[in-house]
C-alpha cells in the first residue's frame, strides 16, 4: 500500500472516531445560533410591539449574535470544542497500547499527525456551518436577513474560525507535552489562563501597594494578550485590530505553534503515555511558572482578610501557598505522595523570584508613586474629582444613534478636559504626591488599629486636616502620545484658591 493511500486510510478511520464529536459540535451550534436566535428575536418582537424598539435596532441585534463579543455562548462553544476536538483526536498518545499501534503503521509521524489535525478542523467547521445556514433561515422568516447581516456573519465566521484554529492547536501541545487526560485537562487551563492570572495580580500589586495608581493606567509591567489564546480570539472582535494587523499576526502564532506540535510530537518518546509529563526537561521551568503566581495569589488571598499594610498576613499566605502548590505538583509529577518534598530548588528559587517582586512594589523601588512628567514633556492634562453630579454620559457614536453605550462622568472628564495651560494643574498635582504620601501613612497607621475611620479621626484630631480630603484623578497626555494616570489625595478645602483656578 502506497503512503497516498495509507494518509487516506488513516483520514478516513480518524473521521469515524470523530463522528461523536461532530455530532456534539452541531448540537451545541444549533443551540447557540438558530435556537438562541430564535429565542431573542421573539424576545425583541415583543418589544416592538409595545414599541420599547425598532427594526433597525433589531437588525443591528440580530446580525451582533453571530460575534462573540454579543454572543458569549458561541464564544464558549468555540473554546470548548477545540478543547474536546485536541484532546480526543490525538488521546491515543495517553495508551501504551494505543500508541504502539499507531506507530507500528509505516508512515512517518508528521503523516499521522496531519490527518488527525485537519479532522479537528473539520469538526469545528462543517457544524459551524450548518448553524449558521439555519440561524440565517430563522432570520428569513422575520424579514430580518439582509445583505448587511450576510456579510457580517461571513466576517465572523471566518474571525471564530481562525481563534478556534489557535485555540485548538493550544489543546493539542498540551497533550502533546503530557502524558494523562487529567494533566492534559490541567495543561489547557494553565495556557488559556496564564495571561489573565498574571495580569490580574500584576493590577493587584499595583492596586494594593501603590497609593497613586488608578485602573485606567497602562501598566509598566504586563504579560502581552497573545501569551493567551483565549486574548487572542477575543482581540479578534476588535474592529480596530482585524483591519489591520492582527489576523496574519494571529495566523503566524498559529503557523508556529502547529510546527512546534509536529516538532514535539516527532520527538515524543512512545514510553511517555502515562506519565505526567512526556518531557522531563520542561518538569523543573513549569512547576517554577506556576509557583510565582500560586505563591503571590496565595498572600493576596491572606491579605484579604485585612488591611492593606498586613505584610504579615502577605508573607504568610505566600508561604503557605508555595508550600502547598510544590507538594502537589510534585505528586502530580510522581504519582507518588511520597514525593512531595522532591526537588525543593524550584521551591527556593520561586520564592526568591516572588521576594524581590514583593520588594519592587512594597518599598516602590521605581517610585511610581512619586513619579511626575516633566512639565516640558506634557501636551495637556485633564483631572476629575471623584463624585461629581452627572453619573454617565452618553457615548454614542453612531450615525443612527442606535449605539447607547455610556461611560462613567470621571472618564469623560478625562477624556474631554485637556488642559493645555498646564502650570496650576501641575502645581496642584505636585502638591498631591506630597499629600496622598502623608494622608495614607497617617490613615493606614491608624486604620491597622481600629478599623472605623470616622472614630478613628475624631480621637486621633485628625477630623480637621482630613475631612476635606478627597480624590482627584489626573490624566497626563503626554507629546508623545503616551498618557500617563494618577489618583492623588487633595485636600480641597487647603487648596480652594488653586482648585478654582482651574476648573
């Protein structure tokens, strides 16, 4: 039997494994586009009978339910699919037996892995399709399909295909570095979530140590989107981003990821099924990433039960937590209890990486908080006082205005003010930084003792020099376009004079 008709052979057995699978695929579609279609625009008919809608609006509603950023469960459907279509199709390698038999056929590795790959593709696909066909049909039936909503179905379809395909290649290096289904399962949700986990205590530490730091800054220290798969398919609803360069960037992570499964897969090892991990080389670099951000969660967690200031409670919970996370995946490694307290040196250097983090931050090493642009460098600056009257501002843009986003009062002041008369808003802000330094070592000393402020500065007689103190949140945009925030403490009543200059 020739090669060609040994890779046909195998494509065609795959698909009979796939069938349970693509059976799966096209009752989830169907779910999540025709019925859920249906259901919402029966939902919007009733409106628009008590005229709480319009056409337009429904068109526009419709045609959002084939993206995921309106149509979570699609998104959901996406990720799950590619994760059970990675597992299943190239599950064999968890069997001795299994895979012993796959690599008795006489075709090299790269052949067997093809097949099985493009079938995975196929099982995300050909459902996809079929959903859609008939969500567009339901539409029909409503005199809601229209050449708009065609074109935009196409778009996404085509933008959730390419997220699937990254997404599924994800699932399958998983597999392909392990040796269980379980650790598989593990492996798929440390790569879908390293990046947002890491992200989040990244924001934490900036949000719990700095004093100055406000949520809309762009931090200093981040882990890129693309390290996730689960950013880069949601980056991919981004209008701005797929006109541009996102999509090839999104096809070359693919392309790269593919090569490095099929290089890993060729150099597997057959005796690795059922062991934890398939390449003991990458045991020692994995437990470390996974100890940095256990260990921090760990003495986030702890801190949570007190004030801010408790590095006690921080340092503790990070001990703890390290301890626990080594032990375990220790076991995991072995498959052996006994070997929780193997290989302690990872567990060392995990926790020297996370004191000389916990360092930067607690004693503000790069002094973030005492950070000010050069007057020079700075185009304009725009500042709101948290509590102003308005709530929400209207943030349409739409030339049908049918676009009723709305943001908060203090980030339209932000994005609107833009002051270029810079001198009293600088001043102001200068005086800020001394400020917030004082006010919170005064305040946090105190709070560590009794947690009920307003006593606290009543027999403290603070009443008087902090009663009057509020936030003032600064944007500085800077010549280079970069845009720089901050949330300083001010007490208005100390600077009136300087603060009505201003505004």
């Amino acid at each position: 039997m020739t090669s060609k008709n040994l890779f046909y052979n195998l494509w065609k057995e795959n698909i009979k494994r796939r069938v349970w699978v693509m059976a799966l695929s096209l009752i989830v579609f169907i779910l999540v586009l025709p019925i859920y279609s249906a259901m919402s625009i029966e939902h919007w008919m009733q409106n628009l009978a008590r005229e709480m809608t319009t056409i337009p609006e429904i068109l526009i509603s419709f045609q959002d339910l084939f993206g995921i950023s309106e149509n979570p469960l699609l998104m959901a459907a996406t990720v799950g699919i590619a994760v059970v279509s990675g597992v299943q199709g190239y599950s064999f390698l968890f069997s001795r037996k299994k895979i012993d038999l796959y690599h008795s056929i006489p075709v090299k590795r790269i052949q067997l892995f093809i097949p099985i790959y493009i079938n995975g593709i196929l099982s995300y696909v050909i459902p996809y399709i079929i959903g859609f066909i008939i969500t567009l049909c339901v539409g029909g039936i409503y005199n809601l399909y229209t050449f708009d909503v065609l074109k935009y179905g196409i778009i996404q379809f085509f933008l959730n295909t390419l997220g699937f395909l990254f997404l599924y290649t994800i699932a399958i290096l998983a597999v392909i570095m392990t040796g269980t289904l379980l650790v598989s399962l593990l492996a798929c949700f440390v790569f879908f979530f390293y990046e947002p986990i890491a992200n989040s205590i990244i924001q934490f530490l900036y949000r719990q140590f700095f004093f100055t730091f406000d949520y809309r800054s762009n931090l200093g220290i981040h882990f890129p989107s693309f390290l996730s798969p689960l950013g880069v398919f949601m980056e991919l609803q981004d209008k701005d981003l797929y006109y541009g360069f996102w999509i090839p960037k999104v096809i070359l992570l693919s392309a790269l990821c593919i090569a490095l499964c099929i290089f890993l897969y060729r150099i597997r090892a057959s005796e690795s099924s059922g062991k934890a991990m398939a390449f003991p080389k990458t045991k020692a670099v994995i437990k470390v990433l996974l100890l940095i951000p256990t260990g921090l969660t760990g003495g986030i967690f702890f801190q949570s039960f007190v004030y801010r200031d408790s590095m006690k409670w921080f340092l503790l919970g990070i001990a703890i937590s390290l301890l626990l996370a080594h032990c375990v995946i220790e076991i995991i490694y072995e498959s052996d209890y006994k070997a929780a307290l193997h290989h302690p040196y990872s567990l060392i250097l995990s926790g020297a990486v996370i004191v000389i983090v916990t360092s930067v931050f607690y004693f503000d090493l790069f002094q973030y908080d005492a950070y000010l642009p050069k007057e020079e460098d700075i185009a304009s600056i725009s500042l709101s006082p948290i509590g102003t009257n308005i709530n929400y501002y209207s943030s349409s843009s739409s030339p049908d205005n049918t676009d009723y986003r709305q943001i908060d009062a203090s980030t339209y002041c932000l994005n609107h003010m833009e002051i270029t008369n810079i001198k009293d808003a600088y001043s102001l802000a200068q005086y800020g930084i001394l400020y917030t330094k004082d006010f919170e070592k005064n305040y946090s000393n105190l709070y560590r003792k009794d947690g009920d402020s307003d006593f606290i500065m009543e027999e403290s007689g603070l009443t008087g020099n902090y009663r009057s103190t509020n936030n003032l949140v600064y944007k500085f945009t800077l010549k280079n376009g970069k845009e720089v925030y901050r949330d300083y403490s001010i007490n208005f009543k100390d600077q009136k004079e300087l603060f009505n200059k201003i505004f």
